[in-house]
C-alpha cells in the first residue's frame, strides 16, 4: 500500500490499548471457550476488515475484540485459575506440538471449572467449521461501481461485422 500526503495515520492515542500478555500454551488452553465467548466482536472486526478493506476504520472494532479477551482471561483467572493453568501447563510439557489429546483429563478438569464457574460450555469440534449468520448493526458501505476514466478509449460498436476465423472454430480444443 502506498501512502501519500492525503493519508492520514490514526494517532498513538487511538492505536494504544492494554495488550493481551499471554503465552501461546495459555491461549492455546483457552481457545476454544475464548473463541465462543467473544464471537460476536471477533466476527463484526472480520467484517469490518472485509467489508471496508482499511484497517485505520476498524480501529474500534479492533479494541472491542482485545477488551473482550482481556474480560475472558480476567473471568478465568478469578474462577479457574488453577485448573487452567494445570490445563496451559500440561499442553506446553507433554509435547513439542502441543497436542490436545495428550491433555484430556486435565481438559475435563478445565471445561468442567468454566462450565460451573462461568456458564460457558465448550463449543464441540466442528462448531468453527459451521456456518453461522453474523447480524450486525453497522450499516452496510455502498458498492463500488466499475472505475470510470475520462480519457478511456471508446469500445468496439457490437454491430460490427466480424470476419469468420482464420484457421477455424477455437471450440475445437475444448473437447
């Protein structure tokens, strides 16, 4: 993307907000119950970002889905925070890929705590993969239509006679 005089950068106050401080096994731990937690903001942040297709507009949206991770890791931490991070440790220990099912019964432990403690039940596997309907309250951006140049050069008339082909039909190849 270049950037020219008329760009203009949002400013160090609006890009500065708390930051998750997290290590990968601990987000990995609570990814699942994070995922379904804070959908609604992660989703309306991705449509922001499709939609608009500028980054500086969807500066809020942004803020909203690290407030909700920060609230998430902030439940957790006051409800379940040993059986997490039994969970976040078992995942880092037991294997260089820190796989899942290396680490089932302190998973059980963990989704059992979250389920009692904070009402979230964990989302089944497929649950990312479904289709889901994200109904959002911003209101959708005008289309753009084709690019229109002053100085195009005018298109062929289409009742133009066209000459038959030189060497025959270029359906030919397509069988």
């Amino acid at each position: 993307m270049t950037i020219s005089d008329e760009t203009t950068l949002p400013t160090d106050e609006e890009l500065t907000v708390q930051e998750v401080n997290i290590s990968g096994p601990a987000l990995k731990a609570g990814a699942f119950h994070l995922g379904k937690t804070c959908e609604y903001e992660n989703n309306e942040f991705i449509l922001c970002r499709h939609e608009l297709k500028d980054p500086r507009k969807c500066i809020n949206e942004g803020k909203s889905v690290t407030s909700c991770t920060l609230n998430f890791f902030r439940q957790i931490k006051r409800s379940c925070a040993y059986e997490f991070t039994q969970y976040a440790n078992c995942l880092d220990k037991s294997s260089s890929e820190q796989k899942f099912n290396l680490c089932r019964k302190t998973q059980a432990v963990f989704d059992k705590c979250v389920k009692d403690n904070l009402g979230i039940d964990r989302p089944p596997y497929d649950y990312f993969n479904q289709v889901h309907v994200h109904t959002t309250a911003r209101a959708k951006p005008p289309k753009e239509g084709p690019a229109v140049y002053p100085d195009a050069t005018p298109a062929l008339p289409e009742d133009v006679e066209k000459p038959p082909a030189k060497y025959g039909s270029r359906y030919l190849f397509l069988w």
